[in-house]
C-alpha cells in the first residue's frame, strides 16, 4: 500500500494524531491502524510503505479480527488515506519488461517464490462426482460419507477421500436435519394379489406396553399370497440386525421371498437391510409416506391382533 502523500510528507508526529481525530469519519481503529503503518514504516527505514506486512499491523494496531481489519484498510482507501498497492504479479511483470531482467531476479527483488508466480490453478472438475453423489443419496437414505466414497471406489473411479469430502460437505450432506426425514422420491406401488407363495412379503412393526409400563415392540411378517402369519417377533427393541435375523429364520424353513413390502421406518430404510436383500436378490418395495393402504395386508393383521389379542389382554 502506498500512504497518502498529503498526511506522510510531513512525518508523523502529534499534529497528525490531531489532524486524523478531527475527521469524523475515522474511527479509533482507524487511527491506529494508520499509526501502526507510519510508526513501523519510520522504525524500521521502509523505503516502500507496503513493505510492513497484515501480520505486523494487526499486532502493532491491536486489531484481533482479520475482517475488522480487512474493514478498515477498504474504508481508509475509500478515505483516500492508503491506496492498495498493485499485485505481485503485476509488479513482476513490469520489472522484468522495464529493467529486462530474469524471472529469477525479479522474484527475488519482491521477494516471491518463483513457484509462487509460476503456479497455474487447475479447474475443478466436480460435477461427475456431484451426480454420483445425489444419485446415492437419492438411492440410500441414511448413507453417509465413508460409505459413499467406498461405493464410489468400487465403480472404479479413483479419487481422493478428502477432494471427494470437499464435494460433500459443499452439497451440505453432512449436515443432518433431525425434524424431517430425508427420503428419496416413493412411487406409488399398485397393492396386487400374488400368484404363490414368498412372491412378496408384508412387514409391519407394532408397540404396546405391559403391566409395568415397559414399552414392547412387535415385528409381524406375513406371506402376501394366503395371508399366511409367518412369524411374530416380540422384544422392547428390535433394530436392523434383529430383523435380518428374523427373516434368515423364515427362509431356513420356507425360503427367500422375491419382494418385501414395507413401510419408511428406520430399520427398514437402513443400509444393513438394503445390503442384505442385495446379497439374496430380494426387491424392497417402499410405500410412499403416509399412506399404510399401499400394505394393506398386513395393516389389516395389525388391526386383528391388536384388537383380538393387545387389547384384550394384560401382559407382564
């Protein structure tokens, strides 16, 4: 930066601090930053003002915030107290044409790394990894940021972790919104009769509480084709692996189902459920939000054994 030469012609003394109070539109930490440059300026015998750096005039100004100071230096150039020096490269350009002398000597006489003036910024090229992104976030629902670059690797595109966590976090998927669930688009699924047996699978979960107060979950899985109750699990907590292992359980005796039918709950929208009907060639079929008559069948058990069995009895 270059000071004003109707302020620094003179020197800086007291009459300046005077002169520089009696303009309304400095504020104190204008003043001091001004002081900082002509006091730093004169100590160390600058033969160009711009030679003292942010670092040294924030400290020397007691300025603690870079924007504060940022601030101030862009309101005492609109002051036409500083003019903003022109840039390095800039600079560099004109000593090599006015005085024909080597990068290497003009670098030094700024000093700026010559790697520093050499260096050529690459475009980022982000938008494949931007639809590979949505598209499996799109797909899973509660897939997260490890999970999806080893997806991605295993595509076979080759890319950094943490150029591909820089994608991530500027789509915002690391931030999750606890009051809304996120989920993809649900098409809306035509409820049809099967023609045989383990063509689709119902699953439903239901809750009650005991004698005591305690909470109970209950899984029901029934075969679409005849209705038929293939199991009632009952526990106060039945998370992902429980139901894999509910359903490994039905298939030791009757086989894996072509479909499962189910609703938007947390276990059934997991990636340890998605994976596993992957690995058995299973079809998940979701219903769409608020709408339990796209699982009628098992909505229907539902209502049965709650009021056949829940409500009629009490159980400790």
């Amino acid at each position: 930066m270059i000071i004003d030469e109707t302020i620094s012609r003179e020197g800086f003394g007291v009459t300046n601090i005077i002169r520089l109070e009696s303009d309304s539109r400095l504020l104190p930490t204008h003043i001091s930053i001004l002081t900082a440059i002509f006091v730093r300026w004169q100590h160390n015998q600058f033969q160009e003002p711009f030679s003292v750096t942010r670092r040294k005039l924030m400290a020397y100004s007691k300025v603690a915030s870079i924007a504060t100071y940022h601030k101030c230096i862009r309101e005492l150039n609109a002051f036409s107290y500083i003019v903003y020096q022109p840039s390095y490269h800039h600079k560099k350009g004109s000593l090599i044409t006015n005085y024909q002398i080597s990068k290497s000597k003009a670098c030094r006489a700024i000093r700026l790394p010559i790697s520093t003036y050499s260096y050529q910024s690459c475009p980022k090229e982000d938008e494949k990894y931007i639809n590979l992104l949505n598209t499996l976030v799109s797909r899973h629902v509660s897939i997260f940021f490890w999970q999806s670059y080893h997806r991605i690797r295993k595509t076979g595109e080759v890319i950094n972790h943490k150029k591909l966590y820089r994608i991530y976090t500027s789509l915002k998927l690391n931030i999750r919104r606890r009051a809304r669930k996120r989920l993809p688009a649900r098409v809306k699924q035509q409820l049809f009769q099967p023609g045989k047996i383990n063509e689709v699978w119902s699953i439903d979960f239901m809750s009650d509480s005991l004698w005591d107060g305690r909470k109970i979950r209950l899984l029901n899985v029934i075969d679409d084709f005849n209705r038929e109750v293939l199991m009632i699990e009952t526990d106060t907590s039945l998370p992902t692996l429980r139901v894999i292992r509910c359903l490994e359980e039905i298939a030791q005796y009757r086989g894996y189902p072509q479909m499962i039918r189910v609703d938007n709950g947390p276990e059934f929208i997991s990636a340890k459920l998605d994976m596993w009907s992957k690995e058995k060639d299973i079809k998940l079929i979701f219903i769409q939000p608020g709408e339990p008559t796209q699982n009628a069948y098992i909505e229907r058990l539902n209502g049965t054994f709650r009021r056949d069995i829940l409500n009629a009895y009490v159980f400790k």
